[in-house]
C-alpha cells in the first residue's frame, strides 16, 4: 500500500506554510495522499499515531510540541522530514542519512530532492532510523539553544511570511496574543510572547524599557522627559519614533 499510495502528513503552526507546501506536494508528488494538516505538535502527534503517514513534514517550532519533541515519540514507520527557517549553521546538525530537512522558503528543487529521498526509502521498505542522537544533535545547534542570542525571527504580515534579521528590528511589543515585530519597513507579528521572546535576545543590544516593549539601544537617538516626568526614548528610525519607558527601567537611561 505505502508503494503504491504514500501517505503524508505537513504539521505547521502557520496555515499559509503548511497550504502552501502541501500545494507543493501535491504538484511534484501526485501519487502521494496528503493528509489534512496538523496546526500544531498536539494534533500532529494525534494524526501520526491514527493514521501512521509513511512520512511527516515537521516544522520545528510549533506549539504544544516541537518539531523535535514530537519526532522523539514517533515510534513506527513514518519518515520525517523537518522544516526550518533556522539558516544554515544550525542546519549544518542534520544527518540526512537519519533525517531530511527543508528551510524556509522551500524551494521546489530542494523538496523535490527530499521527495526522491522519501521515495528511496518507502520502496525499500527502510524503517526510520533512531533519531535520539540526531535530534539531541540539532537541539544543541539551535539559536537559544547554548545561551546564543536569537539571530532572526519568522513573522507575519498579511499572508507572507518574512525572515528578518534581529539586528534589523527596532522593537518588539506585545500586542494581544501576538508579538509585533517593527522594523524601518513596517510591522510584523510573531506569535512568541514577549516575555519569552526577551530571554533569547542579546542583552547586550535590546532592553525591556516597558513590561510591553524590548527596545533595540543600538537605534535609541535619545531621551525625553514630558511635563508630567514620564520618561520617552526616541528611536533613530527617520520618523522620530517615541516610546514611553516606565519607573522599572528608566535606570538604564541615567547617563543619556
């Protein structure tokens, strides 16, 4: 059956990822039965053990389980195949003897050579190899992962989602659910929560300045106190951007 028709599975927290590279499959795949996509670790974890795919498309960051903690529980035939938007020194941990992996944006060329891989090992009938060492490989080289500062995050806006360099943000802020990430062209939304988020910034480059707003310093052009003491920091963006710090840390502008 897995020969003739394989089945496969796409798990990503981003429905826009996850229908776009299922569209991707089904046009550089055709035999292949797509499962219907999984939002998060929880559901994908679900679907993998009702349905055993002969292979699973894992996006590493989701919610409820990782990418790499749901490929740890997986315990049958499926293939995995993660999916990245972490560069290239990160990637460098996959042994794709034991595991393939695609970085976002995937290119057709790249998950086409994934597939042939796939093929490979489904006619073979090859189990899916253990992947313990591999995944404690790939943890170990993730940004955070050390105590490395972030170097990018993957954010929203509209239906696209963008790379964005974490030297090119000027702040992050909470906003409801989500994070916005604003940069000199414009805003993004991430789902990670500040409070999160702040622990894998440099220290050295961003401070919190409000219990809502991490602040690049490296963009701060000075600061200003209104009538009523409140104290502002002004941002070097061109547009003379404004944001309020409260008394927690106003300290860290004493000497400016």
């Amino acid at each position: 059956m897995s020969a003739a028709a394989p089945t496969v599975l796409v798990a990503d927290d981003e429905p826009a990822l996850a229908e776009y590279l299922r569209g991707r499959l089904a046009a550089l795949w055709p035999e292949a039965s797509l499962l219907p996509p999984a939002r998060n670790g929880i559901e994908a974890l679900a679907a993998i053990g009702e349905d055993e795919p002969d292979a699973a498309f894992l996006d590493i960051r989701m919610p409820g389980l990782t990418g790499l903690e749901l490929a740890s529980r997986i315990d049958g035939r499926t293939h995995v195949v993660f999916v990245t938007a972490y560069d290239q020194y990160a990637v460098e941990a996959f042994d794709r003897n034991a595991v393939d992996y695609l970085v976002k944006p995937v290119a057709d060329e790249r998950l086409a050579r994934a597939i042939e891989r796939l093929k490979a090992k489904i006619a073979s009938r090859q189990a899916p190899a253990g992947l313990g060492e591999v995944l404690a490989r790939i943890a170990a080289s993730l940004p955070g992962a050390a105590g490395g500062p972030l170097r990018w995050v993957r954010a929203l806006k509209g239906e696209e989602v963008h790379q964005i360099a974490v030297g090119d943000v000027l702040y992050f802020q909470a906003q409801d659910k989500y994070t916005c990430v604003v940069t000199r062209d414009g805003e993004f939304l991430i789902r990670t929560p500040l409070a999160e988020l702040a622990g894998q910034l440099d220290p050295a480059r961003f401070a919190q300045v409000h219990r809502s707003t991490v602040v690049n310093m490296d963009v701060v052009a000075s600061t200003r106190r209104d009538l009523g003491g409140r104290l502002f920091v002004r941002l070097k963006d061109g547009k003379r951007t404004e944001l309020p710090v409260s008394r927690a840390y106003a300290h860290l502008f004493r000497q400016m």
